[in-house]
C-alpha cells in the first residue's frame, strides 16, 4: 500500500508493508521526537523512499544508503 510520509516541508512515498494503523501511528509519534534532532533533518533532506515495517522504518537515500529507525 503507498502513501505519503510528511515531515518538515517535503512529501516522501511511504511504503506500508505492515497495512497496520498502529504502525503507522507509532511512525508519526517517532518522527515528532526526531523533529528537534539536526542531524535527522539533514539526512532527511536526501530521503527518496520510506519503508514501513511493524515495529522499523527504513528510510532509503538517494546514494543507495538505508537508515533503520526502530519505532517501537
């Protein structure tokens, strides 16, 4: 199922493998806490795609790096 992960002022395509609200909420609680981290904002800069598992996101760049950020 795609969707639409908005953080800041940018827009990624979010990919919600686990099809659970619950996972999805827990994302968005995550990302309010990360919203005060800089160096999360910078790399977020460079985000082209988000992966949503149950309890991890995994966050893909634009060089082929991956960023596993555990949401439980």
């Amino acid at each position: 199922m795609m969707d639409v992960l908005c953080f800041g002022r940018r827009a990624v395509p979010l990919q919600n493998r686990a099809n659970r609200l619950e996972s999805r909420k827990l994302l968005n609680d995550r990302l309010q806490e990360m919203a005060l981290d800089l160096e999360f904002r910078r790399k977020w800069k460079k985000v082209t795609t988000v992966e949503l598992m149950s309890q991890a996101a995994i966050f893909k760049f634009s060089d082929g790096t991956k960023l596993y950020l555990n949401i439980s």
